[in-house]
C-alpha cells in the first residue's frame, strides 16, 4: 500500500480528522464501518487531497505503507477494543495504532501494554478542539512510546494547530500519559466554564444586568488577561438571540448541566493520587447539582435565604472585582490541575514536562488562552516548580487581586449567589499557603479513637497516647 496515514471511524470528528491529513498533503486511508459514510467522505471532499476508500478492513490495511499508521477514531470503551481487535491480526511488526478518541487512561495503558506484547505500537493521544479543531488544527497530546513518536510526530505536527509558528502537538509521556493530560485538559476545561458561569451569576445578580449587557463585559475581559477562546465564546453566546421567541438565547436554556464523564475521571484521579483540584471537583459537582432536580425542588421550597438584596453602588468596580477573582481562581484551577500532571508523572514514571503541555495546549484546544504562556515561562524558570501558584508571575497577579477576590467571596456568601469554583480556590489559596492548619487536630482524633498514632513538632517518630487509660504516650 501507499497510504501514509489511516482513519477508521468517520463520524465527524474522523472525517475532519481525516479531511485535515489529506489536505496538508497527506495520503489517507479512509475507513467505516458502514461503507456508505467513506462513499460520502469521498464524494463530498474528495478534491481537498488524495483519499484510499476501502470497504473491508483488510484492504483498508492493505492501502497502508509500513510501518502503517491507523488512527482509531470511534466511541470510547468497547467500541474501541472491538476495532483494536479487528485489526490487529491485519498488521505487522512497527506497525502504529493510535486512539484519538476520549478515552480512559487506564484502558490506554491496558491497550498499550497489549499491542506492545504482539510487537504493535500503540499510541493513545489526546485530540482537543472539536470539530472545527480536528478540521482546521487541533492540539494534540500523544503517548506512547518514542519510537512510534519519531514516525508519527512529524504528520500530527503537520495537522496540529500552530502558535507563532510552534506545532500545538508534542510527546507526551508513554503509555496512558496523553489520555491521561487530555483527561486533565477537560477537567480544567470543566472548572473554567464553572468559573466563567459563576463571574456570569455575580453580574446578572449583583447587577440586574441582562445577558447582552453581560456578554458586553465578557467581550472586553477578552482584551485583556483573560483572553481566551471560553472567554470569547461566552460572550458570543450571551450576545445570541432566541429566534423563535426573541428572548436572549440563555435565558430559553435549561439549567441542567451534562457531562459525558472526562471531568469525573479527573477528580476520581484527583482522589485517587491525593492531589486536592479542587477547582475542577467543585464544577464538577456543579454540573451534578445542577441536574438534582428532585433535590432542587424540595429545597427551592423549604430552605430560607436569610440574605439582603445586593445592593452595589460603583458598578465599574464591581465589574472588575469579579474580572480579578476570575482570573484569581482560574490560576487556581490551573495551578491544581498540573499539580495533578506533575503527581501522576510520578506515579506512573512519565516524566512529563509540564511547560510543554501548557504550550501545546496555547492553541487549537478548549482552553485554548494568551495565560498559557505564563504557564510555559513559569516552568521554563523551574521545570521541578512544585506549585504553579509560587512562581513569581503567577503570586504577583494573585495578590494583585486578593482583596477584590475575599470581597467577592464574602459578598456572594453573605447574598446567597452559590459560588463553589471561586470560593473552594480562594480556600485553597488560604489553606496551601497557611503556616498552620488545624490537620493536628485532625491526627489526635485518629488516635484517640483509632490508635491511628501522630507525628510530634518538637521530635521525629510516630506516637499514640493511650487515651482511655493513663494516657502516657508511647513509641508507636
Ligand atoms: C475537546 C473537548 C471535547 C468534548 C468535551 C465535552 O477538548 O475538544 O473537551 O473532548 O467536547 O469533553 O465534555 P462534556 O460532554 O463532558 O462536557
């Protein structure tokens, strides 16, 4: 064969994937499970490059040079399986299996393990920004091993997204590390949107402001620090009219969040790895809440407000307050989020470099945003920076806000607008940077009742006290 690139799975998002390859001079193997939706490809885009339809897997494979390059595109979890399975009797020694789909990093370490027993490559790679990324230039997370990388760099180079010239794709890390960093990527995906809705709540309750009004101020924030694709489309969206009522468009919305599970992936590994993102927790269990319609019923009827209105009297400052709890809390999340890259690196022995990520992630993806480069330079200063929040930019612009941030946590608290995103982050700011923290407390109870032991301030050791007799403390 003569391929140099195949696509299996041309939903939309393999379709533009694929379209994508043939346009940057690619030549691409398509494939589908039902031949019709590759007919289409064809027929619809088939001047943009050169396409290699086939009906059957086996001359799918067989269109390929080797060492063949097959890009998995379908639904996560069994789906995926069932196609790894179907090929992998069609392919030979260095041959390259890469998942772009959604899928759990854990499966992708599973996966890996599997092909690299039968002499396969297998490369799970995060692929962010949609359609219209996949179309016109994704950012794109590989795992994997090296080798693969050496040969597969080069073409998803080419495809990616580019800032000032730089490809937004690089090596991630092996095995499940680029599932995992785009799993990542959606859990802080999940806590901006949170915050944004948030900064939206506290404008259109503190200020009576209508969404257009709003969508206004969202517009101007995105000349400024905050600058990025969320930022931008927000304020589109709340500019949109509903045609058929003429009603702002999110006020016709329902408010119920979905999701589709990358965003509780990421607390479960949150919990699982100890590393507190709070941020990401908190909007994710917004979107929960938001959907608890039962509870949100009863609770609606039955719980007092006890709060008084809000009155605000200098509205240009309100505004800005909230722009600098904004960007206070999304450092936050940020911060938190790559603690939780850097933790699983670790434990997985990844070695993943956390100013890279931050530079791929500058365009083509969600969170996609001009902060990113802050991102990179931090760690560029220090490649081991055991917390973003401590490089000098970053305490710099959070101090800079600090007090709009406690007056508008305070001032929400005290008007009963629910801000879990921005609260939880400037309790975390207030708990990581504590020089005590009542967890002392928290170990003398574990002995108390447990004979769980503590660690003392003044000597090294583990102790426990015998509380329910002479309570003398021993060596434990
Ligand atoms: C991306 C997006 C993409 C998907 C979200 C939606 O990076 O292109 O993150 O992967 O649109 O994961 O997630 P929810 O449906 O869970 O909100």
């Amino acid at each position: 064969g003569t391929a140099q690139i195949g696509v299996t799975g041309l939903a939309v998002m393999g379709r533009n994937l694929a379209r994508n390859f043939a346009r940057n001079g690619f030549t691409v193997a398509v494939h589908n499970r039902s031949f019709a939706r590759t007919q289409s490809l064809v027929a619809e885009h088939g001047e943009e490059g050169t396409f290699v339809p086939s009906e059957s897997v086996e001359d799918f494979v067989a269109s390929l040079a080797r060492p063949r390059k097959i890009v998995v595109m379908v639904k996560a979890g069994p789906a995926t399986d069932a196609v790894i399975d179907e090929l992998v009797p069609l392919l030979d020694e260095g041959d390259i299996v890469i998942d772009a789909g959604n899928a759990h990093f854990p499966d992708t370490r599973r996966r890996e393990a599997a092909l690299r027993e039968k002499g396969l490559h297998f490369v799970g790679s995060g692929v962010s920004g949609g359609e219209e990324g996949a179309l016109l230039g994704p950012s794109i997370m590989p795992g994997g091993t090296r080798e693969s990388y050496e040969v597969l760099g080069p073409i998803l180079e080419a495809i990616s997204a580019k800032v000032d010239g730089v490809p937004c794709c690089t090596y991630v890390g092996p095995d499940g590390a680029g599932h995992f960093v785009k799993m990542v990527h959606n859990g802080i995906e999940y806590a901006d949107m949170q915050l944004i809705a948030e900064a939206y709540d506290l404008l259109k309750q503190g200020l009576g402001a209508s969404a257009a009004q709003i969508g206004e101020i969202f517009a101007q924030w995105n000349t400024g620090d905050l600058e990025s694709f969320l930022i931008e489309i927000t304020a589109d969206v709340l500019a949109h009219v509903d045609a058929a009522t003429g009603a702002a468009f999110v006020d016709i919305v329902l408010d119920q969040a979905e999701q589709k599970g990358t965003g509780r992936w990421t607390v479960q590994n949150g919990l699982d790895l100890g590393v507190p993102i709070t941020g990401i927790a908190e909007a994710t269990f917004a979107r929960a809440l938001s959907g608890s319609v039962p509870q949100r019923e009863a609770a609606r009827a039955a719980l007092p407000a006890a709060t008084l209105p809000w009155d605000v009297s200098d509205r240009d400052a309100f505004i800005e307050d909230v722009r600098q709890a904004l960007y206070a809390s999304k450092v936050v999340a940020y911060s938190q989020g790559f603690d939780q890259i850097a933790a699983a690196s670790a434990e997985f022995g990844w070695d993943i470099d956390r100013g890279a990520m931050a530079r791929i992630w500058r365009g083509g993806c969600i969170i996609r945003a001009r902060f990113l480069n802050r991102i990179t330079e931090a760690y560029e200063r220090d490649p081991q920076l055991p917390l973003l929040l401590a490089d000098e930019y970053f305490t710099a612009a959070v101090g800079d806000g600090l007090a709009a941030w406690r007056r508008i946590v305070a001032g929400a608290a005290q008007h009963g607008v629910p801000v879990p995103a921005f609260s939880s982050s400037l309790s975390y700011y207030d708990g990581v940077r504590a020089v005590t923290l009542p967890a002392n407390l928290i170990q003398a109870q574990r002995d108390f009742f447990g004979a769980h032991t503590y660690r003392r301030t003044d000597r090294d050791g583990s102790f426990h006290t015998q509380w329910s007799t002479d309570r003398t403390e021993h060596d434990a």
